[in-house]
C-alpha cells in the first residue's frame, strides 16, 4: 500500500473497458490522485491537448490504455484510421512525457504486434521476426512504435517507459457490438440473441481452425498495476494466461454456457486472422510476479452473466 497513495497517475483510456478495471485496482491499493482524460476535453492526437493534460495532472505515472480498436472486419475497414489515430496518441504521450519530466510511463502494446507466423509459444524476443498479420497490422505495427520509441528515449534521455503486451482481453463490460467487437463478446451476443428469437442457427466467421489465447480483464488489470509498480526494465513484457484454444472449441464452449441449441454455420469466405496465438508469461512472473487466476469457463461465465443482465433489457 506504501507505493501508491502520494502517487498522481494519468490513466488514459480510464473509462474504457479495461480502464476502468484498472483504476478500480488503483484505488484500491490506495492511489488517491487519478486523472482519466476523457475524448471530449482531451484529444490525445494532438500536442496541445497532451500538454494541457499534463500541465494539469503534474502526473508521478502515465499509464496509457487509450486506443481505437476492434476486430478483425473493424480493422479491415479502418486500417489508415487505426494506424494513425493509436500511433499519433502513443507518440506524442510519450514525448511531452518526457518533456515534462514525468518520472515513469506504461505503454500498452498489442498481440497484434507479433508477426504472423510466430513460434507458439510467443516468446518477446520474436517480436521482429516476421510482419503482422495482414488485417490487423496496421494496428499492430502503431503499437509496436511505442516499444521502440520506449526503448530509444530510455538510451537517449534515461526516460523510463515500460512496454506491455497483452493478448486478447474479454471480461463484464466488453464491447458487444457486432461492428466492432472482438471474437468472445460478439460470439455471446450472437448466442444471447439467437436463443432469445428461436434462430435456427449462427454464422461465424472463418474455418474454427485459428487457435487464440485469452485474459480476464480483471487479471490484465492486475497484471498492469504489478508491472507499473515494480518493473523498470526495458524490454517488453507478455501479460497472458498461458493457454490456447481453437476457436472452433471456442465457440461450442460458448454454445453451451448460453444454451444455444441451434447450428453453427462456419462462413469460411472471411479471414480467420492470425493462424495460432499463445505467450510465453514466463518473464511477467519472474520480473514483477504477475500469474493469471481467473479460469477460462469462470470468466466466460461472468461475461455471459453481465450481458444478459446488463445488455438484453
């Protein structure tokens, strides 16, 4: 409890699904000064806005989770927009920060910087070993800056920017739209929704044989704040659960925690993605003990609760 209390941190993306997750978690180890900027006073593309920020704040800590994401459709249709907006925001975080003279900043990178075709499991010595996948690299390869620019300006001006890598989050307060979402929350929209009209069946994108590895986002918090505290290293670090399942097993495990009854119908004219997803979390634990806890079906299940409670009304 000592680390945090005098502690003033901004926490970008504070009021977004992991966000807030972290700022819970923050609060609760007794951080009393967070300041989360929101997009309609902030707009963190721009110097201007940065600077006012931090002017502000007189932040110890940034800990940047600000991004525009989405799925593997969202990223088709946006790729100039997701390239831009996330590399722009992380740039200029980083650099007025180190104007500033902000003591220490946490990046937040992507599994969406590993390249296409990486041995599993991912281990980050592979990050440069290959190109992203092809619908999400322009995303992937915004965030991938951070961690060379961390890694330049801790040779360059001593700044200390740590650089995280977290694999596919999901967890109560994801984003179900169907537009946007990633595979877990879209995948119990669909099922909610055909229970609840009687369909026959759902469509899923891609052939099921693309393996993924997922977090609870209360563990990813967690596994934030530990590395905020008490890792100061510079290279990046794979926050995971240390587990892989196809999404095919994904979406029967799903079926069965919503009672589905009906088909799934694999829709194999869209992409599947990236082949296979699995991380090494062996340095997470030795560097600043992070392990995930939360089990897969248990943390499926409180996803699946709070939609049906919160979103089907």
């Amino acid at each position: 409890m000592s680390f945090w209390p005098d502690k003033r941190v901004v926490v970008t993306g504070g009021a977004g699904f992991l966000g807030r997750v972290v700022v819970q978690q923050l609060k609760a180890k007794g951080c009393r000064h967070i300041e989360v900027p929101r997009s309609k006073d902030f707009d963190l593309r721009k110097t201007s806005a940065i600077r006012k920020l931090y002017r502000q704040a007189k932040a110890d800590m940034v800990i940047h989770l600000a991004a525009v994401v989405g799925g593997i459709g969202a990223n088709q249709q946006n790729p100039g927009k997701f390239f831009y907006d996330n590399l722009m925001m992380g740039v200029e975080l980083i650099e007025q920060a180190r104007k500033f003279q902000i003591p220490k900043f946490v990046a937040l990178g992507t599994i969406c910087a590993y390249p296409k075709f990486t041995s599993v499991p991912f281990k980050e010595k592979d990050l440069w070993t290959g190109y992203p996948e092809e619908t999400n690299a322009p995303y992937g390869l915004a965030k991938k800056m951070l961690l060379v620019q961390s890694q330049a300006y801790r040779q360059q001006y001593g700044f200390n920017s740590i650089y995280l890598l977290p694999v596919n989050l999901y967890g109560p307060g994801d984003n179900f739209s169907l537009d946007t979402s990633h595979v877990i929350p879209a995948l119990i929209r669909k099922c909610v929704e055909a229970k609840a009209a009687g369909h026959k069946s759902i469509t899923v994108w891609g052939t099921g044989e693309a393996t993924r590895e997922f977090l609870y986002v209360d563990d990813a918090a967690r596994g934030i704040v530990l590395a905020a505290e008490k890792y100061n290293g510079p290279e990046p670090v794979n926050l995971g659960a240390g587990f892989e399942i196809s999404i095919k097993d994904l979406v029967q495990l799903i079926v069965k925690l919503t009672g589905f009854k009906g088909d799934v119908i694999w829709d194999t004219s869209k992409p599947d993605g990236q082949p296979r997803r699995c991380l090494d979390t062996s340095r997470a634990q030795k560097e600043f003990g992070f392990k995930a806890k939360v089990g897969f079906e248990q943390g499926l299940k409180g996803t699946i609760g709070w939609y049906v409670h919160n979103l089907t009304k």
